[in-house]
C-alpha cells in the first residue's frame, strides 16, 4: 500500500514555484494542460473535483487523488 501524498494549500504550492522560479503558465504548457485552467484553479475558482481540474490538482499536490487515464481498466 502506498503513503498517500501530504496535500498542499495554494500559497504552498505557489512559494514552491516561485522559489523554483517556475511559471504555472510553463508548467501547464509542460504538461498540456491549458494555462487558463491551471490559472483558474490556482486561484480557486476552480474546485479540481473531476475532469482536467481534478489531474491537474492532484499533480500539484493541491488534493490527494488518483488520476485514470481513460481506457484504463
């Protein structure tokens, strides 16, 4: 069984970028996913409950969560 992962609030996960001197907008676009999305959510107005939103949080480390590719079983 696996630890699951210690989840981060926004701040966290926004003083980790800026102290990697990263950019969410070059993160998004490493991983494809859409800048406004990763935008939107890291201000919370978006929830990341399902869909784009969700991956996107749990690879943030914004929630704890599992992340099925489609086709999957």
């Amino acid at each position: 069984m696996s630890t699951p992962k210690r989840v981060k609030t926004r701040d966290q996960v926004k003083a980790e970028f800026a102290r990697a001197g990263k950019t969410f907008a070059g993160w998004a676009r490493a991983h494809g996913y859409p800048v406004a999305i990763v935008n939107e959510l890291m201000r919370g107005r978006l929830k990341g409950r399902r869909g784009k939103t969700h991956e996107i949080a749990v690879l943030l480390g914004l929630k704890d969560g599992v992340i099925e590719r489609e086709g999957a079983r």
